[in-house]
C-alpha cells in the first residue's frame, strides 16, 4: 500500500449510503466531517494526514458500516496505532473474501504493532469463519518462519495454538 | 514479592523507538491518552504463585470487560514508579478488585516519561509470557469446579462478552462424553 492513494477513490468509501444519517455510525456529523477532511483534503502527491480514530469507533463501525472500516484499512488512512487496533476488529467482519487477504497482507507491515494486530484479526476470523481457519493458520505460520519481532513472534505462536485447539 | 501489574494493548509496542508511538498503543483512551492508569496489586510468596495470580487477575479484568477473547500479554511491572491509589476496581470479581489499583499522571508530558524510564528499565519490568490459552484453560476450569462468580459471570444477563462463548466450547472439549 501506498501513501498516494488517490482522494477520491477513497473519499467513496465514505459517502453515506441514501438510507444514513450521521447518527446511524454513532457520532457527530462534525466529527467525520474532521475526519473525511484529514483523509482526503490532499493532492495524491502530497503525504496525506493520517486519520486518528477510537477504538470504540472503529468497534462500531465493523459493526455497522464495516466496508468503511475495511477501506480505511485499505487505503492506508491509519497510523500503525490506530491500525494495529483497526485489523484485530477487522476480524469480527464475516466478509471473509476481503478480511482475510487485507489482514494477510497486514502481516507484512513495517510496524511489529501492526503485524501483531494482524494476527489478532486472523484469530479472530477464525473463530467466526471456521471454512478459513486452515487458510490462516498457514499464513501465521508462514510469519512465523520470517517474523524478527519477539513480540509478534510471541503472538503468532499463541495463535498456532488457537488455532489447532479448534482446527 | 508484590508487583503493580500492568497489562498491555500489544506485545510488541515495547520494541517502538518513540516514546510517543508507544504510548498511543499502550496508554489510549478515545483519541488521546490515559492518563490515570488501571494497575494490578499481586502479592504472591513465590514465582509459582505470582504466575497463577497474574492469570487470575488478567482473566477476570478480560470477562469483565473485554468484547473479545484476551490476548496473550506480557504484563509489566509498574511499581515504584508513581505512588498507586487503591481505587474499587469495577470487574466481575472480588479478587481482581481487591487488586485494583490507579496512577494518576500529571500531563500527557508525564505519561511519556514514565515510557521512557519504563522502555530503559523493560528488561526488569517485563514479566513472564502469559498465552491466551492459560487464561481460557483458567476460565475453563473456574466453571467445571462451579466457581459461584465465575457461574454469575457468564449467566445472562451478565454474559455480554461473547469471548466466553468460546470457554463453554473449550470446556465441552474438554470433558468426555459421559457414559451411561
């Protein structure tokens, strides 16, 4: 992913859909309307400021617009504290042909707090998507064999074992 | 042996360079920082004990209050750093709440000197690994001995963390079949 993903392309994840208000993602109008503009309000060629978001607002927006929540993920709109936090709720999304190559390719980020989120994610997917624990568990052994983080390391071992007590 | 026990976001925001990065993962609340810090008393006699107390404590703050089943932590030790407050902690259970303790930090400037001289000091303030399976097998086992808060805590309408959806399945593996 990279840094000059285009504005517009990402602002259309976050056009409400005609049936939306601002109430329907339980927060003030003003603030997304804070957060669209550090998102989007840059030139593709200019480093655009990164989107600061709570974890109880990433929760609901898994919950209730959870393709918004996907493509902030996608678009690389988040620093790695918020991403770390953004993949492992990701996981609860049962769209699993787009949560699991998104959070695969999130075990390659540059930050180990991102990487270790990532494996939270896939854990929990897992456990609400039984059809691709396999699938995971191949990707976090795969981590496993070239992971220099002991944290992620750590992580990605307790995973294993999860993941083999339900496989 | 009596650690202030913290348990962190992710086991690897320690290795961050930046102080500030670290605690946006570690000590977050909403979009700023937390700047009075939820901690742990344990008195243990001896490693062993301090072990099991630190899975005890651990998995009763995550039934209390995490949606999602605990992750492994790696949960430091706090103490001397700021003088803790002994406040009533707000979980499901006595002990862990008998535990609770907070230290409240001056400014966000505070917070991120006590990371600094946390990350200088981590190799003495880490503690041992505690994997998720220990807390499940803990949560497990608190249920089959018929444990009265553990049996409150997962009977509706108190059960609303979904994560221990997976200690009933965990704990149904575990049992055989009976014979009759």
């Amino acid at each position: 992913m990279t840094e000059s993903a285009s504005a517009v392309e990402f602002a259309s994840a976050f056009t409400p859909m005609e049936s939306e208000s601002s109430s329907t993602i339980g927060a003030t109008i003003y603030d997304w309307a804070q957060a669209f503009q550090r998102a989007v309000v840059c030139m593709p060629s200019v480093p655009r400021s990164l989107v600061r978001i709570s974890e109880a607002k990433l929760t609901q927006l898994a919950s209730e617009r959870p393709h918004s929540l996907l493509a902030l993920i996608e678009k690389n709109a988040l620093g790695a504290a918020d991403l770390t936090f953004a993949a492992e709720i990701a996981g609860t999304i049962d769209d699993w042909t787009r949560v699991v190559p998104l959070l695969t390719r999130l075990l390659l980020h540059a930050s180990p707090v991102v990487r270790e989120g990532a494996v939270y994610g896939l854990v929990r997917h897992a456990d609400r998507v039984p059809a691709v624990r396999a699938t995971i568990r191949s990707a976090i052994a795969g981590l496993l064999g070239v992971e220099g983080s002991p944290g992620v390391r750590a992580a990605a071992d307790d995973a294993l074992v999860l993941l083999d007590d339900q496989l | 042996m009596k650690p202030l026990l913290r348990f962190g976001r992710r086991r690897s925001s320690w290795e961050l360079d930046d102080a500030s990065a670290i605690a946006a993962v570690e000590f977050r609340r909403g979009d700023g920082h937390d700047l009075s810090l939820s901690a742990y008393e344990v008195k243990a006699h001896d490693a062993d004990e301090l072990r099991a107390r630190t899975i005890q404590v651990y998995t009763e703050h995550a039934a209390s209050f995490l949606g999602t089943p605990p992750n492994g932590i790696r949960p430091l030790d706090l103490s001397g750093l700021r003088a803790p407050v002994a406040t009533a902690g707000s979980t499901l259970f006595q002990y862990a709440n008998g535990c609770h303790r907070e230290m409240h930090l001056a400014s966000d400037a505070d917070l991120l000197r006590l990371v600094e001289q946390v990350k200088r000091e981590f190799a003495c303030r880490a503690m041992e690994e505690v994997p998720a399976s220990a807390m499940l097998d803990y949560a497990c086992e608190q249920l089959r001995a018929r444990d009265p808060e553990w049996v409150a805590a997962t009977t509706p309408p108190q059960n609303a963390n979904a994560w221990l959806g997976l200690v009933a399945k965990r704990r149904k593996k575990a049992t055989p079949p009976r014979q009759d």
